[in-house]
C-alpha cells in the first residue's frame, strides 16, 4: 500500500490504531473504494453514513479536522507535493478542499487518534474531540 498516513503533532492514538486502520482499509478495498481521504479523527456532531463494519461516510459539507488522516494511494502523491512546497509541512484548508468531495470522504467506524490540542494550546476543548475515541472497535467479522 502508498497511501500516505498523516498525524498532527498534537494528538494522541488508539493502543489497536494500525490494526483497526488495516481492517478499515481492508473493507473498503473490498468494496472497491479507491482515490479516497479517510479520517481517523473526527470531533462529535459531525453527519456520517455507515457504509460497512469499519468505515462510514463523511459528509463533505461537515468535514472538519486534519488532526489523523490517510490519504489513499490514488491522492497520496498530491499532499506529498503539496507538503513538499508548503513551508509549514502542514495539511492545511486549501488542501482539503482540494480534495475533499462528497464522493471519496470517509471516517473510521470510530476516532483511531484523539485531538488534545488543549493541553499544549488551548484548543481543542469539548467541541473539537472525538466522542467516541474510547469505545471498543467493532469485533472483527467477515464482509
């Protein structure tokens, strides 16, 4: 796989991140997902779709937040030029913007990365963190 995995210096992961990240990309190659963003961080509120065991999606209107992404393989080498030419290093709103249509905006079934900007900055209160970061991952099962 080259997608790219993208996470800002202000949050924290799941113990079983990369594992619940394979079994999210897994069902959505199975699908036939392809050229897509999905976000492994997402603050409460936000309207998302269930479309499988592990992935869900993310209402374009509604995305919010680059604090955990991955890039798929078809969009991976845009946000590495994009990087490469931003001297911040950082997946900002142009990006996102870019890339984020309503056709290829997904979630993880749950937070796999928790925002805590609060403790360094002072953002990131109650509205900018993941609601569900500490529920259990859905038990794995067929698809």
């Amino acid at each position: 796989d080259d997608g790219l995995i993208v996470l800002e210096d202000d949050v924290l992961v799941r113990p079983d991140w990369y594992r619940c990240l394979r079994l999210a990309l897994e069902e959505m190659q199975a699908h036939g997902r392809r050229d897509y963003v999905l976000a492994l961080y997402y603050p409460k509120d936000i309207a998302r779709v269930h479309r499988g065991v592990y992935y869900q999606s993310y209402v374009a209107s509604s995305f919010y937040g680059t604090q955990a992404m991955y890039f798929a393989p078809g969009v991976a080498a845009t946000v590495v030029d994009h990087l490469a030419a931003t001297p911040s290093r950082t997946v900002d709103m142009a990006l996102r913007n870019r890339l984020v249509k309503d056709q290829n905006v997904y979630a993880t079934i749950r937070s796999l990365a928790q925002h805590i900007g609060y403790t360094s900055t002072g953002l990131a209160g109650h509205m900018h963190r993941a609601a569900d970061f500490h529920v259990p991952w859905p038990e794995e099962r067929g698809y």
